[in-house]
C-alpha cells in the first residue's frame, strides 16, 4: 500500500500543505538552476556519446503535463523530433521504433505502473531509457530505466494535488536539454547565457505572482466558492498549464473541471456556456491575446464569471493583472500559480482537506501504483 494513500498519516499533516509547497517552489526551482551543472552531467555525458535523434517523453497527470509544456523548447534547442505523450497512448500508438531514440518517464513518486510499462515497452524496442523521480535511483521506476535522474524539488511533496514538482519537472526537463544542446553545440554560448538569464528572471518574479494570486482569489471567493462548473482556456505553451490547472482544481474542489486549448473551445464548447459557467481565461504576451480578449468580450453576454490571467493593464477585480515577466517560453512557470492557489484556497473554503484522498487506497485497489 502506498504512503500516500494512508489517510491516518495525512490527516496529520498540516491543512495548508498544499499552500507551504507552493510557497516552496522559488526556492526548489533556483536550487535546481544553481545545481545545474551537476544535476544533468550524467544525462549530458550519454547524450553526447550516444548522439540520440528522437526523444520521447512519457508520464501521466502532472507529469504529462509537464512534459508537453516543456516540449518544443526541448525540440528547438536539440534540434530533434520530440514527443509528449501518455504512456498507454504511447504503447497504443507507437510501433517503429530507431535505437537512437531516448525515453524518457517522468512520475514524481516514482512508482506510476504505467510510466513502468511505457519504460518497459522502450527497452524492449531498443530505446535507452531514463527515468525522473523524486526518489531518483531508489524509486521503483528507476529499477525499469537505463539511467535514474532526481527531480530535486526538496522535501517530499505528500500533499495530494502536488505542486513544486510540477514546475521542477518543467525546469529540470528544460536544463537537461540546455546542457546537452550546449555540450552538442546546437546552441550558442550566447543564446545558453540568455535562457539562463531569462529563467533567472521568472525565478525572481515567482513570489509575486504567489502572493497577488492569494489576493485575487481573496477578492473573488464568494464567486469562486459558488461556482460548480469551471473552464480553464489558453493557447501556445500554456496548453500544458491548462490540463495542469484543470487537474489541480479538480482534485481540490472535487467537481468536473474542463479545459481547452483556445481554438478548441470555438469548437462547439460555446453552446454550453451559460450563466451557471466560471471561465479563467490564461492570455499570456504573444500572438493569440487579442483573440483570447475578444472571445472573453464575446462570452460575457453568456456568463458574467470570467476571469482573466496576464499582464493586461486591466483594472478589473476578475482578473489577476500583474506584472508577469510573461517570458514567451517559461511563462508557464508563472501561469499555473494563480491555478494552484486557486485549487488550495477554494477547496479549503468548501471544507474539503485536498491532503485525503476522496475515495482511500484507490491507486491500490486499481493497481496503477
């Protein structure tokens, strides 16, 4: 039986976990930066030997997530194919493989069955495979993989809906890319220098949007604790931070939440809008906003809940307003914390402790852990 699915052991955990581990995450990401170097030689020193074409990433929930944020940095800066996907889907839909294809499976806790499968199905084929836990090479996953990396994202995260790792999943999947396109030279000094600077940047900027998303939560509470249907939209890579935010809040509130990639939602989605519907609308810097401001205009005549994510100039109390370094490729660790926040405080104010599972010893039951 998993730890985590003790409800004894986390019901004595403090109620505001999930909150501390959020507050946690500037210091677990600029730990994971400063340590770079040492973090990522293994995976550097192989990927340089071994001169891989393909990368596959593979992981469920959080770590999906994270994976398809992070996926066309990892793509452009190797300059490589590279895919994100499920691991069953992955299984599914995969069946040509090269031997010069890297894997690798991403599961916080380490013990995903399906990331130990889709690990499995890699080496069978002839994939090397390298597994990113918290527990690194002590994890069950790690007994799967050719190579075990850590996520270092600090203390163990026992919350139920995790929150640190999903942005130190993001991080470390980035400075592994970062380092061997270094090490490979498909990247310059100068451009590696100024992606450190423009990761060091959000970093510094992370407490702020932490605490004016307590704010914006606090001015819209009664709204938001109404609400019983909820839609998360964006585009570009915050597409990640959509299925990531949707996920969190659902774990929390414990009620149906939906999320879509902003052409997607004008794919039939509108018909269901009504007034009964919370829409949060995530419009970081970059080509569709305009797009995102005008169907957020559009939708109001359908619903007045519609709250807006960016660094917009904007003066109503709906929308966090803030200013985001809104990096065009690591926004995505500012955009999923007015989400966290969201998902913490809300459930808190509807009774619901998100640190004990709903239903005891699921992972077990199902045997996916």
């Amino acid at each position: 039986m998993s730890q985590y699915d003790k409800a004894s052991d986390l019901s004595q955990m403090s109620e505001n976990a999930m909150f501390e581990y959020i507050n946690e995450t500037p210091v677990v990401l600029q730990n994971i930066l400063d340590n770079r170097k040492e973090y990522t030689k293994e995976f550097v020193d192989n990927f340089v030997e071994n001169k891989y074409e393909k990368m596959i990433l593979i992981g469920s929930g959080t770590s999906y997530h994270g994976s398809l944020s992070t996926r066309a940095f990892i793509e452009k800066t190797l300059q490589i194919s590279v895919d994100a996907n499920y691991p069953l889907l992955y299984m599914n839909f995969t069946s040509v493989f090269d031997r010069k294809t890297i894997v690798i499976g991403t599961s916080q806790g380490g013990e995903s069955k399906s990331t130990i499968n889709g690990l499995d199905y890699s080496k069978a084929n002839g994939c090397f495979t390298v597994s990113l836990t918290e527990q690194g090479k002590e994890s069950k996953l790690a007994q799967h993989s050719d190579m075990a990396l850590k996520l270092n994202c600090g203390e163990k995260e026992l919350a139920g809906p995790k929150t640190k790792g999903y942005q130190a999943t993001m991080l470390n999947l980035i400075l592994l890319a970062l380092e061997t396109g270094l090490a490979l030279g498909t990247i310059t000094n100068e451009y590696y220098n100024d992606v450190i600077d423009r990761i060091q940047k959000t970093i510094n900027n992370l407490q702020n949007v932490i605490d004016a998303s307590v704010e914006w939560y606090k001015r819209n509470q009664e709204e938001f604790v109404a609400g019983r249907r909820m839609i998360v939209v964006g585009y570009e890579n915050n597409y990640g931070n959509v299925l990531e935010g949707r996920l969190k809040i659902e774990e929390a509130v414990r009620y149906g939440i939906e999320g879509y990639e902003l052409e997607e939602f004008f794919h039939g989605i509108y018909h269901s809008i009504d007034e009964g519907v919370h829409i949060i609308y995530l419009a970081q810097k970059g080509s569709h906003r305009d797009r995102i401001i005008k169907l957020r205009n559009f939708m109001h005549d359908y619903t007045p809940h519609e709250f807006m994510i960016g660094n917009l100039g904007s003066d109503n109390p709906q929308d966090l307003s803030i200013d985001f370094v809104d990096d065009e490729e690591f926004c995505i660790f500012e955009y999923i914390i007015p989400l966290q926040i969201l998902a913490f405080f809300c459930s808190k104010d509807l009774g619901i402790n998100a640190n004990i599972p709903k239903i005891i010893n699921f992972h077990y039951l199902m045997g996916s852990k």
